[in-house]
C-alpha cells in the first residue's frame, strides 16, 4: 500500500501538463515594437519599402487543418479600421512566411494560399500609411489555427467576409501588435 500511496503523490505533486502557448513572432516586426520602413506602404503619400515581414509561429493545436494571417490597424479613421493583409488556406505543414511572401507573384506564398483584397483594393500585403500627424496606429499581425482544410472564399473575398470565416473556424489565434506614425 505504502508504494502505490508514493506513486500517488508523485502524480498529484507533478500537476497537470501544461501546453504551450500559440505564438508569433517576427525578426524585423517585434510585438510592442515599431514597424521598420522597409515594411511601411510606398504609396499614399508613403515610401516605405512594402515587404511583408517574415512570420514564424509555433504551438498551434494538433487538429489544425490550415492556417490564415492577417494585419489590421483598429485605429484607421475609417470607423471600421484597415486590412492591410489577409492570407488564408495556408497549409497546415507550414509555420512561417518568409519576408516578402505577401507579394503577389513572388512565389513566396505556400502553394494553394490566397490572398485576398486589402483595403487598398489589390490582393497581397499592404503595409502600414496612417494620415500625417495622427497619433502612431497600432498594426495587429494574427495567425489563425483553423478547424478547416479551405475558407470557401477567392481573392476577390473583403476583408470583412474573410474575418467572418476566420472567427467562425478559429481553434487559436496568435498575435503581435507593433506600432507606426508619421
């Protein structure tokens, strides 16, 4: 009886496993950072060199089926905020982008990805461009886990539409939000 009492509270002094959280990280964009030139539009009055960031992510749920990233100012003075990227049916085998893989005929991408619209009316990575003398926007950079193989949408798909099917099949996201002002 002693050794099976032993073997008890070894288990209950281990506690419970704990899983690691679903992360994103970039070398160039750092969360609570600020976003470099190199990743800011060229264009609006913006010259920026407009690479999208490489992304690396780890942690995601075993059951994920694809993957989906995102970058979104919430402070756009639109009074619905701006997709600068969106990026879905990402297979579930990759976990990062290299920089500059939101450019359209790059070749970057992971095969069978889409890009759709942004709110600059053109499909891949459009970096940030806040109005002169606003306060600095904040620039949310997501990677969603999904619980589906393909979102049902093309390139021509709103960015509003793709959020809609991103939160209804999310099983995780990860973010990081950096800063920009002019």
């Amino acid at each position: 009886m002693s050794r099976l009492w032993i073997a008890v509270a070894m288990i209950l002094m281990a506690g419970p496993a704990i899983a690691e959280e679903f992360q994103v990280t970039s070398p160039v964009v750092k969360n609570k950072g600020e976003v470099g030139m190199e990743q800011v539009f060229n264009g609006f009055g913006c010259t920026g060199g407009n690479v999208s960031p490489e992304l690396i992510w780890r942690n995601a749920p075993k059951e994920t089926k694809s993957f989906a990233v995102t970058v979104y100012d919430p402070d756009a003075p639109t009074g619905s905020g701006w997709w600068h990227w969106l990026m879905f049916n990402i297979p579930p085998s990759v976990t990062k982008l290299p920089a500059n893989a939101g450019k359209p005929g790059s070749g970057l991408a992971p095969a069978g990805a889409i890009q759709s619209v942004t709110d600059y009316g053109q499909p891949g990575y459009g970096g940030p461009c806040p109005p002169v003398g606003n306060k600095p926007h904040r620039y949310i950079f997501t990677v969603y886990a999904l619980k589906v193989d393909q979102l049902p949408l093309k390139e021509t798909a709103s960015g509003a539409m793709v959020g809609f099917y991103l939160n209804a099949n999310a099983l995780a996201k990860a973010t990081m939000t950096a800063t920009y002002g002019r």
